[in-house]
C-alpha cells in the first residue's frame, strides 16, 4: 500500500508574486519555489547566483539551485521551465506524491509535476491567512509607507490651496511662472517628492470638480478654484516592498455649501467605519456602518440609474480593501466582507461622487486590533490646507 506523503508549494518570481516573497521573505527576480515538506522542513529553489545571498537571508531551512535537481532529460534552456523541472525532481526525491498550492501557481509548475506524477490540488487560503495579520516588523513598514504618503499629499494639497488663480478661476502653477498648474503637473511633483523618499508610485489621482465624479478618474487638465480635488497616492516603499495608501481633499478659494454637506457627510463616514473596527466583526459589518452614515443625509449608494441627473450623488464602491506587498489585497470592506483578523491592515475610504459637483472621498490605514484599531495616519481630513 503506498503512503501519501503530502507537502506545500508555492512558485513565482519573488518580486512579481508577492505570495512566494512572503514566504521566504526574499527578493529574486527569477523563478523561486518554496515547499514545505511533510516533515515541516522549507526547502527553496531558485537560481545559482541567487544562492550565497538566500543562504543568509531567506526564511528556509534548506536552499538549493535549480541544477541540485537535473531531470533525466536535462535542464530546460528556458529558467522558467528550468525552475518547473527542478521543483518537481525535488518533490520527487522527497517521496512527495501530492502538493497543495496557492492561487498564484504558475502552470508550468502544474504540468511538471502532474508529469512527474505529483497530484496537485488548490488551496484558495494557503498563505492568504498569513498575508492578513502583519507581524511587527510589517505593521513598522506599512508605517514607513504611510508617512511618506503623507507627505506627498500634504506638499500636493498645500500647493493647490496656496496658490493663485486667473480670472478664469483656472489655477496657476507657482513652480512655473506664467503657466497654469494641472493634474499632471502635481502628479509628477508627487512622483518626484515621493523618488526622493526611496517610493515609487506608478498612478496618482488628482480629479477635480466633475472628473472626481468618476470616482477612479485620474484626473487630468487645469485645475480650477472653487472645486473639491481628490489627492489619492498609493506609492511602493522601495525598501520594504510595502504600500502607502491615502486620499484626502483641496478646494483652492472659497468651499461650494454642497461641497462642505458632502465632506462632513464624508468625515462622519469614516469614523463610523474605524469605530465599527476590531476583530471579529466582518468586513460587511463595517461597510454597513459606512453607509448607514450615507444615507442617513440622504445620499444614495451604487451607481446612478440610467437617466438620472447630473447632481445625482451617491457612494458606488465598498469601504475599502486590505493593503501590504501589493496595494490591494484581502480582506475587503465590503458586501461579504470576511471576519477581521488580528494584523489586518485595512483602508477606510468611504466617498460620495457628483457629477455636478464632483468627488469627495477621505481614507485612512488603520491596523486591526482585538478590541479596535491603530489608525496610521496623521494628516488633518479639511479641505483648506492653507
């Protein structure tokens, strides 16, 4: 009767798929698999020129390369295929008949081991567990990302509020005389503050008036006096990995009333959200509190019906989403929001899109706590940063 002798796997590129890099706490930018064997053991694969550093630095009992595990047939030309075969050679060494994988399991890695006669079933919750609660060392770096986040937004808000605009009401770039200021231009202000504190940020959102009434709008253009400007920027901390996350709101002049009804609708939103925090309330439970706040000042959720005026306003998006190696990540606060975990670092950006009017949305990173949260940010939440 032959034993089944079952262990874990999980295979990417380290710094493409941040499950493997979780695991071995490891930057490659080869293919690199981590296998937990039956006995508890963590073997990692990956490439020979990686090996004298991983020896040191990895989270893994044993580290090898892929030419520890030659095929009969050879090693593949190809290092993706190389690391697929080397990875299945090793479980077959090991007696291993099955593996459980993650989501994220490159299919070549699937077919050398189904040809080498290994079972492979999915695990939907292999390492996502592991993900959510952030040790200490990860709640430090999230920290770390926020303040510097913070810091791009506030220099990009300052700037908006302080400077001048033309009779038109179209603002005027103070960095640049004679030239108006537009959402590009602030973005590569926030691209360039955000390089010079070790973080890259791909995207940022400066949407004014009615381009902040789509609420993932990038925003682009002139930016004009008198109208709410959404400020959302969620760079990488290049040295860690991890993400900052946070949106908050300009208005350069005088504030529309509907714009100050919507903001403190907003205001209160948010701090019904982080009041309903803590763990084992769901991610449900927590949006529902957001949106009670919502409506209760009559405002509507979901997207505008077809036909419905412009001055139709509304929250169309749930309460926020789980942060860390990648900026979106489980849990959500949402509609089926799971059961919050102790570590869980989760936005709170509960927003109200017209558009007539514009955006207004405000987030915040808290970390889940037993009996609440940390909150991780700092900046005021108005809308004259004079």
């Amino acid at each position: 009767m032959t034993t089944t002798q079952s262990a874990k796997l999980l295979s990417g590129v380290p710094a493409i798929n941040k499950a493997v890099f979780h695991q071995i706490r490891f930057d490659a930018h080869d293919p690199a698999s981590i296998i937990v064997m039956p006995d508890g053991k963590r073997v990692l694969i990956l490439r020979d020129v990686e090996l004298m550093r991983a020896k040191t630095q990895a989270k893994a009992d044993e580290v090898h390369c892929y030419e520890d595990f030659e095929p009969a047939e050879g090693l593949s030309g190809d290092r993706e295929i190389r690391a697929a075969q080397a990875t299945a050679v090793c479980l077959k060494r090991a007696g291993v008949t099955s593996v459980s994988v993650d989501r994220s399991l490159p299919m070549l890695v699937f077919d050398a081991c189904m040809r080498a006669g290994i079972s492979v079933s999915l695990d939907v919750n292999l390492g996502v567990k592991d993900r959510r609660q952030k040790d200490a060392e990860e709640v430090e770096a999230l920290r770390t990302a926020q303040r510097i986040t913070e810091g791009a937004i506030r220099m990009a808000c300052e700037l908006i509020a302080k400077t001048e605009a033309n009779k038109n009401g179209v603002l005027l770039d103070p960095t640049r005389p004679g030239e108006t200021l537009t959402a590009e231009r602030v973005k590569g202000l926030i691209t360039a503050h955000l390089a010079e504190h070790g973080a890259l940020g791909e995207h940022h959102i400066i949407a004014g008036g009615p381009e902040g009434g789509d609420c993932h709008n990038g925003g682009s253009g002139v930016l004009r006096t008198e109208q709410p400007i959404i400020v959302d920027v969620f760079p990488k901390h290049l040295e860690s990995g991890y993400h900052g996350d946070c949106t908050r709101m300009v208005v350069h002049g005088q504030i529309p009333d509907e714009v100050k009804k919507m903001h403190a609708t907003v205001v209160e939103a948010k701090a019904a959200g982080i009041e309903a925090i803590r763990a084992g309330v769901t991610g449900e439970d927590v949006h529902r509190a957001v949106i009670g706040v919502i409506t209760s000042h009559s405002y509507h959720t979901g997207f505008p019906p077809e036909g419905s005026p412009a001055s139709y306003c509304s929250m169309p998006h749930g309460t926020g989403h789980g942060l860390g190696l990648d900026l979106k990540e489980p849990p959500l606060l949402d509609f089926k929001g799971p059961a919050l975990l102790v570590g869980d670092a989760v936005t709170v950006e509960p927003g109200l899109y017209s558009m007539a009017v514009g955006g207004m949305r405000l987030e915040d990173l808290v970390i889940v706590t037993e009996d609440g949260c940390e909150n991780l940010n700092e900046l005021p939440e108005h809308l004259d940063w004079k």
